[in-house]
C-alpha cells in the first residue's frame, strides 16, 4: 500500500498535529472580482466542483468562509509514497476537541466539534475534486462579527511570510483562476440510479447541456474577461456542483445602463418558446431607438428561484441601481420575480408579444378575423379606459367567447399591457401604440429554435459587433450631417441641433401631421389651464378613415402641454396635438422640459467604465494590477479616437515610463 497520511482528524490543542494553514494568498483579495463569487451570497463550495491545484481548494473554501464569518484549518492530507498529495479535508476551525491539558492554568475551550468540511481529491486529470461537502455549522457564524481567524492572514499556504507574485504572468494567473461546470449529457453527472429506476431529475434545477457546452461556456468566458477586464458574470451551480443558472455583461452593457437603464425590457423568447438556447436577455433603447444589449443569461427552469437569481445578478452586475420600467412578457413566474427583486419599478407586458400570440390563442376560434380586428380596435385606438372597457365588453358579447381563459387573463392583466393605461408611464418607445410596429429579438438573425449553444456562443460577438456598427454610423451619420427637414417650423431646427437623425425623423412626422389636424379653443378654462379639442383623421383598419378628438390641456405660465394619446410618454416627444396648440399659442420653441437627454446626439457617450481608486489596496499587487489595467483600458478608449489623440497618448506614456524609470534609479541611488 503506498498511500498514508500525515495527519488526522483535529483533536488537540491550536499547536497540535494537524496542519493549520495561515493565509489565503492573494485569493480573498482576487475573488470579489471575479465571476465565481460576486454579490452578497458566494457560490458554496459543492460537489463535483474541480480546481487546478490543492492550493486553489484551499483558497477557494477560506473565501468563502472568510466571507460566511468562520475560519478554516487543514484537518487531513492523504500522501502517496512519492510524497505526491490526493486527497485532502478542509474543516471549519471549530471542528474536534482539544485535548486535555495538565497545565495549571489551561486555555478555554474555543472549539464546538464542528462537522463543517469540505474532501476532495485528486482525479486521473490531475484536478482536484470536490467529493463531500458539509455546509452546517453547529455554532453561530456571521460575516457581520468582525472575529479575526487565522486562515484569513494574507500569508502563503504553509509558510510564513507574504506570497511574492512574479509580476503580471502570475495576477493574470490568479485572475483566471475557474471553478468547473459540469456537463448534464457528457460525464456522466446524471444519477443512473434515477434513470433506471424511473426517477426523473429536477429539469429546473440543472442546466441542459450537450457534450462540450460546459467547456464551450468556460472557453467563452475566459475570452472575454481576457478582452475585457470589466466583463462581469456569475454562475450558479446546484447542489452537485452542475450548473444551474448563468448570467454575464460586458463593460459597454454595463455603461449603456447608466445611459439608457430606465426602461429595460426582458426578453424571454428564446426560453419560453423551448429554444436549445434558454436565453433570458436585458435590452434598451439607445439614443438612437436601436436596441442595446444590457446582460445576458441562460436559465434552468421556469422558476420563480431561477428568475429572481438573475435579477438579482443583474442588479449586482448594475451596482444596485434599479430601473425604473421593467417590461416582460406574460408569465405569471416571471412578473412574481420582477415584483420581488424590483418593487419600486413599475411593470409591463410586452404589447407586440401578445399581439403576435393571437393566431395561437384565438386562431381555432369560428370568427377569428373578426375577433382580432375588434380586440385591435380596443387595444389600439381607445383613449380613455372606459372606451377600451366598452369595446372590449363588446367584442365580448358579440362574438360570445366569454369564457376563453387566456382573454380573461389579459382582461385581468390590461392596466400592464394597453397602452390607455400605461400613458403616465415613460417608455422610451419600446412599446409599441400602433398595430404596425414590432418589436423585434436582439439575437434574431443569429439564434433560432435549433442553434445549438456553442454556435450561439461563438456568433455572440459577431452579433454583438453588428450592432455596435450600426450605432457606430448612426453616432457619424447624425454628427456630420442634418436631416433634410422641410423646416415649416422652427420645432424642426431647434430639434435638428440636438437630437440624433433617427429620433428626428420620426419627430418629422409628427410635424407633418400637423397639417391633418383642427384645433377648436374650448369655452371652459379651469384657473390657468385651458382644454383644447384637436381633431384629426386617422387612418383605421388598414383603408377606412375616421375622424377623432384629441384633448390637450394647456398651461401657459408654466409652459405645460399634455396631449390625451400619451405620445410623449410612449415615444419621448411631442405628438402633432400638443405641437399644434403650443403653435397657436405663439410658442416657437418646444419647452426644456420636453427635451430629453436619452436623445440628444451633442452628449459624449465613452462606453468604458469608471474605475476609481476609491476601496483599491495599493498594499495588494493583485488590485495594484487589476486596477492599472483597468484604467489604461480607458486611455486607449480615448486615444484611438483621433491621429492627434493618439499621439498625446503615446507621448503622455513615454513620460510616464521615464518618470517610473528616474524614480526606481533615485531608490536605488539612496539605498546604496
């Protein structure tokens, strides 16, 4: 037999036989900042879990119980006669009993015989893996204590003195430093007991993965936080150590947040229409009114667990920050997570997406036609709710489908999803109020019903990349040039000046139908605000035309305009009614507060994050490094920008090297 070991079980004193490990490395400082433990809850550790080197288990167990509030000591180490280790056991520093002392004035009991533990060992990969795991305490433990534990000492594994890093080889090193995932079809992490028996796994709780997606995932994420040391993502694993839920941003998902993030709309498509692909994905409307990726993530199950994890990963990834509009689709889970994890936004359903569900609700329905038509009529032409109401209960009785389940959902739901409900709502467009408009998938043209994940994985930046161009040259297109407005008012060159050629355009239109419109004063004045009744026609069920009345409430002290149809609101500018009545009023210029910021193309948006050197400790190479780098990424940002930049850049780095160089030789100089 050629394997033994060294040490046993803790049973005597803190200066016993068991080996105490003093330090954590630079791993408590590194794992805040990566995507294994992020937030307020770290990953526990779990079966199945592997890591590069025993040290690494080490370090990952002592963060996490640094981060719990206990500490850790080495309870056992299994040896080889080649000295080689392959086994080991990591116990909370309360584990075993001290042994009795004869001493005249013997040290208190500190310890509770704590079963705490993690075992692992090392496998024909020469990984070390997570075998058991033990994650009740049978004391008291809290992060909040502030108790000081020994295994927290930033000491090297069994020494004692500080680990000296080579230089960036060994940061990058720690940086990249992952836990496994592990494949559901490939390496056998199903139970087969389960399967012969008939027993079926919990589909919720583990992510269905192929052969070689878990190392596609792996190979995905390490790419991108080496192009992107901002990239940020979490993992979620299940009891056995399988992944369960993932969620990622990168640094310009994160940035577009904190220029449009406060309507953000979740799209579940891909994961409630059972796409190979369970993407669950955060998009918003750029200054342009094109979608902007804001997170990404794929889910488990259709749960209420799985959907408030990755809100609140998604509310870490954005430093807490809620928005203030979430849009979703109608899924009563998914509207149960969103009221729990962002109570103060207010929620909506996503109109086209129930819209494009009538052929499969109500297409088996003998007057189906005629239903959608009424049901369009209702939704999208009614003002005021008691119209919507009226037409609804109608199309109700006419056709007789009072007892359809799915429309008495949406009856129930309607103050989230029509849009007469929805008018003191901001939405920046991403509702749609006319039956023609659509809201399409970010992914559309690179994720289909059968693209597998390693293939959505690898096009993710091309389909990233696509649209980043395409803001690229909407940014160029409305700085160099102006759209060709017929400028009949000055409402078109005010605006030309300051908002992007895409949101000018459709102001255009609403400046054009101006001219279809009537304004009549009415006679009643309500103190300094006056009703006025702007009539138009509109165009109705494709080909019919009918004229309508538009009330628009004037305040000319204040200079307030509020039109019935909730325009502004909808679409973030004015509609042709409230520019009608401001015209007749003499109003030349359209109010301040009716331009808005989200839209203007005069404000510099650098889509590189702001890193600070606040909570840094410059005591630590590892921030040292991760620092630096982080805000060396935001000069190449600027420099790049222009020939003229770019030389102010190379010129402002070449002193700073000779200055880097002056101060080591002086240090030198005075040493010798």
């Amino acid at each position: 037999m050629d394997e033994v070991s060294l040490n046993t079980d803790p049973v005597g004193d803190d200066d016993g036989d068991d080996l105490e490990i003093e330090g954590d490395c630079a791993m408590t400082e590194y794992v805040s900042q990566t995507g294994i433990i992020q937030g307020e809850n770290p990953v526990p550790p779990a079966v199945g879990m592997e890591f590069d080197s025993y040290e690494d288990v080490y370090y990952f167990y002592n963060c996490y119980a640094k981060e719990q509030g206990f500490g850790v000591r080495v309870s056992n180490t299994w040896y080889r006669k080649s000295k080689e280790r392959y086994r080991g056991k990591l116990s909370c520093s309360s584990a075993g009993f001290k042994k009795k002392s004869e001493a005249n004035r013997p040290r208190p009991e500190t310890r509770t015989g704590c079963p705490a533990m993690i075992k692992f060992r090392l496998t024909d990969t020469k990984r070390w893996r997570i075998i058991e795991v033990e994650l009740e305490h049978n004391h008291l433990i809290s992060p909040a204590s502030g108790k000081f534990y020994k295994s927290h000492k930033s000491l090297g594994v069994g020494t004692k003195r500080a680990p000296q890093l080579e230089g960036p080889e060994e940061v990058q090193k720690i940086r990249l430093f992952r836990t496994v995932i592990i494949d559901t079809e490939a390496n056998g992490s199903i139970d087969v007991d389960e399967v012969e028996s008939g027993r079926s796994s919990d589909c919720s709780n583990q992510l269905k993965l192929k052969a070689g997606d878990s190392q596609a995932v792996q190979n995905f994420f390490c790419h991108s936080q080496l192009m992107d040391p901002n990239f940020f993502y979490v993992v979620d694993l299940n009891e056995k150590g399988c992944l369960r839920n993932l969620f990622w941003a990168d640094a310009k998902a994160q940035v577009a947040y904190n220029y449009f993030g406060d309507v953000v709309s979740v799209d579940a498509t891909c994961f409630t229409k059972e796409y190979e692909v369970p993407l669950v994905s955060f998009v918003g409307v750029n200054h342009h009114g094109q979608s902007v990726l804001l997170g990404c993530g794929l889910l488990a199950g259709k749960t209420i667990e799985s959907y408030t994890w990755l809100f609140r990963a998604f509310l870490t990834c954005m430093s807490g920050r809620p928005p203030q509009v979430i849009i979703t689709d109608q899924c009563s889970t998914l509207q149960t997570a969103v009221a729990d994890v962002f109570p103060r936004a207010s929620q909506c359903l996503c109109l086209s997406r129930i819209m494009q569900k009538l052929p499969e609700k109500l297409g088996g329905l003998f007057e189906y036609d005629a239903i959608k038509a009424a049901l369009s009529r209702a939704v999208y032409y009614s003002l005021k709710p008691e119209e919507f109401e009226a037409a609804w209960e109608d199309m109700i009785q006419r056709h007789g489908i009072g007892d359809q389940k799915w429309l008495q959902a949406l009856y129930e739901e309607r103050k989230r999803w029509v849009p007469v409900y929805l008018k003191d709502i901001f939405l920046a467009g991403m509702i749609p109020i006319q039956p023609d408009e659509i809201v399409s998938s970010l992914f559309e043209e690179f994720l289909n019903k059968h693209t597998p994940l390693r293939e959505f994985l690898d096009k993710y930046d091309q389909a990233l990349e696509k649209h980043y161009q395409l803001e690229s040259l909407a940014d160029l297109d409305s700085k160099n040039s102006c759209s060709m407005l017929k400028r009949r008012y000055y409402f078109e060159v005010q605006l030309s000046k300051l908002y992007t050629n895409e949101i000018l355009r459709n102001f255009e239109r609403e400046v054009e139908g101006m001219y279809s419109c009537v304004c009549s004063r009415q006679l009643n004045i309500d103190g300094t605000i006056a009703t006025y009744v702007v009539k138009e026609q509109i165009e109705v069920d494709g080909n019919r035309r009918e004229t309508r009345d538009y009330e628009v409430l004037y305040n000319p002290p204040e200079i307030e305009v509020l039109c019935i149809c909730g325009t502004f609101n909808f679409k973030g500018y004015l509609c042709r009614h409230a520019l009608l009545v401001l015209s007749q009023n003499g109003m030349e210029e359209i109010p301040p507060q009716y331009i808005i910021s989200r839209w203007r193309k005069d404000i510099v948006r650098n889509y590189v994050l702001n890193n600070s050197c606040r909570g840094i400790d410059v005591n630590n190479p590892v921030y040292r490094y991760d620092h630096l780098y982080k805000c060396i990424v935001q000069v190449v940002e600027e420099g790049r920008k222009s020939q003229d930049r770019y030389k102010v850049v190379v010129q402002a780095l070449d002193g700073i090297l000779n200055k880097l160089r002056l101060s080591e030789d002086h240090v030198e100089a005075n040493i010798m």
